[in-house]
C-alpha cells in the first residue's frame, strides 16, 4: 500500500486528505540535497507565506513561468519539505506525545493547503501570466504544459469559479475531512482488539506463538495484529477459534470510527455536489486513468463474470475438502474458513505447509534477496548508513529497529556511482505504530531552477514477526511477496527523474500507482528468483525442488475467491461515493452486499470492518485500483518476463520506460510505450489460473 498525498492534490481538494507526507527537501549542499527540514509547523507557514509573497509582487508583465508557475511547484515541494517527516512521526513513533503533535501539525498543514488552494492572488497570478504571456503559453511542452494544465485544473477543482459563499463552505468542509482523517487513522492504531482463547481451541496454532500469548491458568490473551492474526487463520483447527478471530477482526476501529466514516462520507458528497459533480467517485475518477465513473462500473461489468467461473470452481474445492476434513457432508465453507482451508488443502494436494516455509524466508536472507535482485535488475547500490547518517533532526531514528539505507546509481549514463535516494526500514509491530504495510514518499526527486537537485527518500513500514526464542524472523511466503510490492513502491520513489515535485515518484494517477509494485510481486513465484535467496535459517539448504513445485503449483489455490474479495471492498467503497448526499448506513451496506458480490451465502451481521478500512480515508472511491492496475501489472510481467526476470536489459528498460518518469505523461501512455500495445486483459485471466 501507498501511503503518500502530495500537497497538490491537497491543493485541488482530492480525497487524500489524510496524509500529506511527500515531500522534497531544499538544497544543502552545491549541487545534491537529500535533506528534510526540523522546522515546525509555524516556522513551515511562515516560509510558504513568504513564498506566496514574492510570486503575488510581481507585475503581471514581468511574469515567467518560472517566477509564477513554476515557483509554485518550489513553494508547495519546499512546505512538503518542511513538514513531511515531522507528520509521518504519527504513524511510527512510540512517544504518544510525539504522535500527538504530529497528528496537530497534520491538521494545520492540511488546513493551511486548503487555504493556499483557495487564494486569490496566488489564482490572479496565474491567470495573469496566461493572460499576457499567450505565445509563451502556447511553446510550453512536457513537464512545464502539464503543471500549468493540472494547475488550472486544480484550481477550478478547489472551486475557484464558484461564489465567495459557496467556497467558503467548501474550505470548511474540506478542513472537517482532514480532521476526520486523521481521527479515522489514528482510531485504528490505537485498537488493537483483544480475543481470550483456551489452549484447546488453539489446537493447531504455531507452538511458539502460543507461548508468547501472556495467560491466567489456561485461558490465553491473544491481543491482534497482522502477525498473530494471519498465522492463528491460517492454522487454527477449530472453526469456532477460527470465527472468533475473524469476527474481532472484522470489528476493529469501534463504532466510533463507523461515526467517522459516515460523517466524512457525507461531506465527500456535499464537497462534489457543490463542484456541481453527480456524486464523489464522479469527483475522483475525473484525476484517474479512469477519467469518469462509468468506466469503473464498465471495468467491474466485464471482469466480475469471468471471474465469477473461477470463484465458483474455488468455492466447490473449497467445500468439498472442508466436508472430507470434517466428516461432515453438509459442511459450508464460511468466511472464517478461507485462509484455513486454503493452508490445508496446499498441504494436502501440493505438499505445501506454510510454517515449513517460513523456515526458508528468514528475514536477514529475505532482504539480502530483495536487494541483490533490485540491485542486479535497476543498476543500484544500497548501503546501510544507519550507524553514520542516521539520528539527526533531518534523518530521525524513531525507533532502534529502523535503518536507513543511501541508493547510488550504478547503471550507465550521467548519474553512474552518484547518490540517488535514500530509504528507511521500520520492519516489526510495536504498540501505536501503523497496523499494516506501507510506503512512504517522505521526499520527492524534483531539480530547481537553480540547477540544484533533491533527491527522494521512501520509508518503507511493515509488521513482519519479531525474532523471538532463538530464532529469526520467520516470513510466510505471502510475507515475502508484501515485502516485494511495498519495495516497489520505494523503486518508483526512487529512481524517479521527473523535473517537477508534482510528477515525480509514485505522484501518478491513484488507478495506476499500485501497478508497479503488484508486477513486482511475481518475482516471488519465480523458481530462479527464489533460489537466490530462500535458504533455511538453520542449515543453509536451498528450498527444496519439490516444495518450490508445490508452492508454484498451489498458487492459483483460492484465487477466483481472493478475486471477489477485492470486487467486495472495492464496490463497497463506491456504494458509499455514489450517493448525492451521502448518507448511507455503511454497516448495513457492507452486510448486505456481501453475499451479492462474493459466493458466500452468507451475511456478516455484527460486524463493521469498514471501520478499520484504512483505505476509505485515503483511496476513497478509488479501491478499484486494486484491481484496475492488477490487469497493467499483469501485462507488464507479461513483458519483463520474456525478456528474463533477472534480466538487467529487462530491469532497466522498464526503469527507463516506467518508474523513472513518474506523472510526467498519462500513465496510459507510458504502457503502450512500454509495452508496443494496448494493454490486454489475457495475462491477467492468466494469473489467475483462468483464461478469457
């Protein structure tokens, strides 16, 4: 998952309000800065003010684009400086003082973008160097035409044509979802939910796991996060453990959070209805690849049938192998039951146990992997400077397991052996930190118009098992695949060359900035790639042949339902944005499309797992791009593939044509670039065991 909002889309009032954390630093050194402020929020404003000053002074016909236009583009990446590191504090650190002032810095940051979006003399000045300057206007290409078109876009967006009455309600509104947001995240971090089971009904479970549960006699306190959970579903004998478990899971966040989201979920809709749009996903889509709603509704029209035959095959599997392991011939497969039967039948049908794979994808052997092969594949280098660069005011370490790692470029050309980005690596739980995985943009590449460059720095926030009874972090196969999309995120920070903050990085079309790092989670069922690197923590062996067969074989096990799964919550969040008013009772909602989307006969009734949907307040209208950018990725394996996946003629061809560019043009057109084509669904259909 991608956990980044440039300023700009807070500018044009999109729904990512939550989190404004790109950002790109100013210069410190003659020529490279990699740099990230300690100012405070205060000290933030004032210099952005001060920027705003010298742009609104100038006389409309001594007005250039870069004095006006693109001293834009330096005022807003200079305030992302300024406050990125001091906002992303919230999600990680273990100080709650510190996360509370990073929650408050958030807030005004997003409020003073609002503001910022909305100034008349910084919209006069714009509309003044159009105005005057025609024939410079009409000359501009690339980057430059771009911003200038995505500015006045952004600027009618954040309702700039509307009355002064009107725009005011808008800004207000606009400011309530920033605090919403932040509310939304900060109620999911703090409720970690806990289940008390027997030692009976964790009949199953991984021993060690067990034991690290804190108990009173028998009864066991099993507090929930991503480590426990996932392997307690996967392993857990009893469907009644297996219920309880998913039903607290399905709960986090509280009724609180319901209030929240139903509050944001109305102003979302008041905010389209006053930019005169029928509904907020219309709002959403017109910034996307998608470019309006009913080319979503017409994406879901077409895949939900074809996927329909795969999840119905999976639901009969899955059926008739819960019966034969229960004796019971009347046995139904329930939600509950998924990730259990799925491990289960891995087992019994490709001799696939996912605990004796884990003991091949220890996480020091894991990472030596992940970085050997994007190293290999992208002409890079990664050091480890934790020890030398890290603990300053600009390169906090907020916790003793973070890294800091420098990335050089290592490939031919005008960069070769410079310093090219940089990136953190928070890997374990802890109390109060971010609950899933995330990247982070902390900074964006972006080259002044002084000459000098900024370089980007990612932060890469994960939940991986912590090293515990002698032995080391231990990853589940799909852990290692979380690992290798999230790093994909940080590869498209990273190398990017975009000119400009705004396109720079994974700053690209919401349906398309998962696309990179989903492609690079097939590197995980590859048989040369996994080679490389999955050796067992104790002896050394490589995985074994027939283990990696099974693994590769079973990986379509489930995955028609996996599918529909996605459909569920990406549908879910576009029945609450399609509503002209947006008042919705999202619990019943949830409940009741559950069994018209997926093939469970079945209605989560007592649950309310939208409250802890992260994504709601961060892609809301937009989960679709899951799947939206699943059929891109897929086709872009597609083509890597035949060129070899440790390929590094592969690996820098899609550098070049890809992740380097960034926004810098429709992400539409980078693929057929990219690709010689238009995208086609096949490889999709492909992956997921099916064809057309």
């Amino acid at each position: 998952m991608l956990k980044t909002t440039t300023v700009l889309a807070l500018v044009a009032g999109s729904s990512l309000l939550g989190f404004p954390v790109s950002g790109a630093a100013g210069a410190a050194s003659p020529v490279l800065s990699t740099t990230t402020s300690s100012l405070t929020i205060d000290d933030a404003i004032a210099r952005a003010d001060g920027s705003v000053a010298k742009i609104v002074a100038i006389a409309p016909g001594d007005r250039t684009f870069d004095n006006t236009i693109g001293a834009i583009d330096d005022l807003l990446a200079t305030f992302e400086q300024d406050t990125s590191m001091l906002i992303f504090l919230s999600n990680v650190h273990p100080d709650a003082a510190v996360r509370d002032a990073s929650q408050a810095a958030e807030q005004r940051a997003g409020d003073y973008l609002v503001d910022l979006g909305k100034r008349e003399d910084l919209y006069k000045a714009v509309k003044e160097f159009v105005a005057a300057h025609p024939d410079e206007v009409s000359k501009l290409t690339g980057e430059r035409k771009r911003f200038l078109e995505f500015t006045l876009r952004d600027y009618r967006r954040a309702g700039m044509d509307l009355s002064p009455s009107e725009r005011e309600r808008l800004t207000q509104v606009q400011k309530d979802l920033t605090k919403l947001g932040i509310e939304f995240s900060k109620n999911i971090a703090e409720d970690q939910p806990v289940v008390y089971l027997t030692t009976a009904e964790l009949s199953g479970a991984p021993e060690n796991l067990v034991k690290s549960f804190p108990r009173n006699g028998d009864v066991h306190v099993v507090s929930l996060s991503n480590p426990v959970y996932t392997p307690l579903m996967d392993s857990c004998r009893e469907e009644s453990t297996r219920q309880k478990l998913w039903m607290a899971w399905k709960r986090r966040g509280g009724r609180k959070n319901v209030e929240v989201l139903e509050k944001a979920i109305r102003l979302y809709a008041e905010q389209a209805r006053i930019l005169g749009f029928k509904h907020y996903a219309d709002f959403q889509a017109e910034t996307r690849m998608a470019k309006k709603y009913s080319n979503v509704e017409q994406f879901y029209s077409t895949l939900r049938p074809l996927v329909r035959k795969k999840a119905q095959a999976d639901m009969d599997e899955f059926t008739a192998f819960k019966r034969e392991l229960t004796h019971n011939p009347g046995a139904t497969l329930e939600p509950w039951d998924y990730q259990y039967i799925k491990a289960e039948l891995s087992k019994s049908k490709y001799a696939v146990d996912g605990e004796k794979v884990r003991e091949y994808f220890p996480m020091d052997k894991v990472i030596d992997g992940l970085f050997n092969v994007t190293q290999s594949l992208y002409g890079l280098e990664f050091r480890d400077v934790t020890k030398s660069r890290a603990g300053t005011a600009s390169r906090p370490l907020w916790h003793e397991d973070v890294k800091l790692y420098e990335v050089y470029d290592k490939s031919p050309g005008p960069n070769q052996g410079k310093l090219i980005g940089e990136f953190y690596l928070d890997l374990f739980p802890r109390d109060n930190k971010y609950t899933h995985f995330a990247q982070w943009s902390l900074v964006n590449h972006k080259v002044w118009s002084d000459g000098k460059v900024t370089l980007p720095l990612a932060a890469l926030v994960c939940n991986f098992s912590k090293p515990e009874d002698g032995k080391p972090s231990l990853l589940g196969h799909e852990e290692v695949e979380t690992f290798f999309h999230e790093f994909g995120h940080c590869l498209h920070t990273i190398t990017s060359t975009a000119n400009m903050n705004r396109f720079s990085g994974t700053n690209v079309e919401l349906d398309f900035v998962e696309a990179p790092s989903q492609m690079f989670e097939n590197w995980v069922w590859d048989a040369d790639v996994l080679n490389t690197f999955a050796k067992h923590y104790q002896s050394g062996q490589p995985l074994p042949r027939e283990l990696l067969r099974g693994m590769i074989a079973a990986k379509n096990v489930g995955s028609g339902l996996d599918a529909e799964n996605q459909f569920y919550y990406g549908l879910t969040d576009l029945a609450y944005e399609t509503t002209s008013d947006g008042k919705v009772d999202t619990t019943a909602i949830a409940i009741d499309l559950y069994p018209k989307i997926t093939t469970y006969n079945f209605k989560p009734e007592g649950t309310f797992y939208q409250a802890s949907f992260g994504h709601l307040m961060g892609y809301t209208a937009g989960y679709y791009s899951y799947m939206w950018s699943k059929v891109f990725a897929a086709d872009m394996f597609q083509r890597f593939k035949e060129l070899g996946l440790l390929s590094p003629e592969a690996g820098m061809y899609y550098r070049n044509k890809i992740i380097s560019q960034g926004g810098t043009r429709d992400a539409a057109d980078l693929l057929k670039d990219y690709l010689g084509r238009e995208p086609r669904l096949d490889s999709f259909l492909d992956q997921l065991g099916m064809s057309k």
